[in-house]
C-alpha cells in the first residue's frame, strides 16, 4: 500500500504542481484497520482551485487509482475543507480522528467542525443504513452467501458511526472498529457478538461459512436500533 500510495501523490504533484495543496489518507488505512478485501483506501486531494482543467488533469490518475481497486479520489479546495466542516460534520470529523498527511499543507488538524447538526447527521446515517439494510436482506433470506456478504459490507459502516455515536456522549471512541465495538457493548448495552463475528471473518480469523448469516441478522439489527435508541440517554 505503501508503494501504491507512494505513486500516487508523484502522479498528483506531477499533473499539479503548486495547485495541489495537499493529498491526506484517511478512513481506516490510515488508522492501521485495513482490510484489503473489504475495504477501502481514502485519499482526500486538496487544490487552490478546481475547474475543468484540473479535472482533465485527473481522468488518468483517477482511472488509473480506479484500476487498482480503490475508491475513487475525494476532490476538494481548500477554502471548500473549512467552509463544509459543519455541512459534513461526520464525514470531517472521522477525517480529523484519523487521517495521515501524505503531501504537503496539515489542513485537517486545525479545521473547527462545527456540532449544530452532528447529532442529527450521525442519526440520519444510523436509521438510513439500518432501513437500507432490512431493504437488501429482504431479498436474500433465502440466498445466504449474498446475505453474508450484505452484512459483512455494512459492518464497517456501522462501526464508523457508532464510533461517532459514543463521541456525541462524550467518550473517546478508538480507532479500530474492534475497539470501537468493545466500547460500544458497555455504554450502548448491546450484544456485540454478532458484530465481532463479522469483523473475525473480515480479518481472516474465521471462515465465512463459519459465520451464520441467518443467526447473525436479528441481534445485528437490534444492537443497530439500540444504539439509535440510546444515542441520547
């Protein structure tokens, strides 16, 4: 990965020159959770500006971080990162809890992100993966390798987001998505069996077959409803 992204701000700094003003990994290579089945690497590119010209000067990286089966580059100015910080404060504030900055300027260390609508967007996030969860299963009860793969993808979205949910009551939640559960299981009172399940096979601990996608799907969605319960209490 390390090469990989090596590559990349040379391709970045190459195309832009002192329009780029920064490249920052964030998401979970950057805090050492990496999953490379599952997961993806995140690279937020920071520029003065960003207009046709800097977008044409993109197409090739893009398709060519694309090819590698990375998610596609995040495309931001400067003066966008502080003036959408309250607009995006989840998505800012899991930037800021763990990022590392591979080229030039530190704009996320500094960035005051804005509180008036976290609460409301964590929530949101919360019911609207929960609703889009029951949504796909109900087509797979009868398919459970797709039923499977359906909750070993949102695994780490909801650990990402309850992550978030113990920042709104105060606690520092850590980095790994296995930490965050353990935490998790004792201020939200949820069983976290299922999720460490899921997370075992994301890491190769276990087998997938090991891992009953149909045993799994009722305590998973009630300790994601639990947590929307008590995200206030």
């Amino acid at each position: 990965m390390e090469k990989l992204l090596s590559q990349l701000v040379e391709k970045l700094q190459k195309a832009y020159g002192e329009r780029l003003i920064s490249v920052v990994l964030y998401g979970s290579a950057a805090c050492g959770d990496h999953q490379p089945k599952f997961s993806d690497i995140n690279v937020l590119c920071v520029f003065e500006a960003i207009g046709p010209r800097e977008l044409a000067a993109c197409e090739e990286i893009s398709r060519w971080w694309r090819e590698r089966g990375n998610a596609s580059l995040m495309l931001i100015t400067e003066s966008e990162v502080s003036e959408s910080a309250e607009c995006f404060a989840v998505e800012f504030t899991g930037i800021q809890h763990c990022y590392r900055l591979l080229y030039g300027k530190d704009v996320i260390s500094g960035l005051a992100i804005g509180r008036r609508f976290y609460r409301a967007q964590v929530e949101r996030e919360l019911r609207a993966k929960l609703l889009r969860l029951r949504q796909k299963a109900a087509g797979m009860m009868s398919q459970p390798d797709l039923l499977r793969r359906l909750l070993l993808d949102s695994v780490s979205t909801f650990c990402v987001l309850f992550g978030h949910a113990l920042a709104l009551r105060g606690v520092d939640a850590p980095q790994t998505k296995r930490e965050v559960m353990a935490v998790a299981r004792e201020h939200f009172r949820i069983d976290a069996a299922p999720f460490e399940k899921l997370l075992d096979v994301r890491e190769g601990r276990i087998k997938p077959r090991e891992a009953d996608p149909l045993a799994l799907l009722g305590p998973y969605l009630e300790g994601v409803g639990a947590v929307i319960g008590r995200m206030e209490r």
